[in-house]
C-alpha cells in the first residue's frame, strides 16, 4: 500500500512540475510574440514596408493586391 501511494505522489508531483514549467514557457512565447508584432509595427512606421515585406512575403503580398485589382477570373 505504501509503494501505491509513493507512486501516485511521485506522478502528481511530476505532472505539476511539468505544468508550472508549461505555463512558464508559454507565458515567454506569449511575450516574445507580442514584442514581435510591436517591432514590426513600429518598423512599418518607420521603413513604411508592411510587415509581410519585412519577413520576405512582400511578393505573395503584391500578387494577391494586383489579382484583385485587375479583376482577373482566377487567382492563384
């Protein structure tokens, strides 16, 4: 019976370690994900190249404003 008990506090001490260390991790991409967005808008400002220009989407980007200004039948 005492080895039953060590086992489940040794697994529920492991999956709350794990989710405390969950929480840390996404809590870092949450706020490394929101100083990206702030750097490339205060970027746009600055350069005034978009944001998908500035990662090298600018292409893709301009493909798809001239398909619909020149009201093409189809678009890729």
């Amino acid at each position: 019976m005492s080895q039953a008990n060590d086992s489940w506090f040794q697994t529920t001490a492991a999956r709350d370690i794990h989710l405390e260390q969950l929480k840390s991790v996404e809590r870092f991409n949450g706020r490394a994900a929101m100083l990206g967005i702030v750097i490339g808008i205060v970027t746009e400002g600055l350069t005034g190249a978009g944001i998908a220009h500035q990662i090298g989407l600018g292409a893709l980007v301009d493909g798809y404003a001239a398909c619909h200004t020149q009201f093409l039948p189809f678009c890729f």
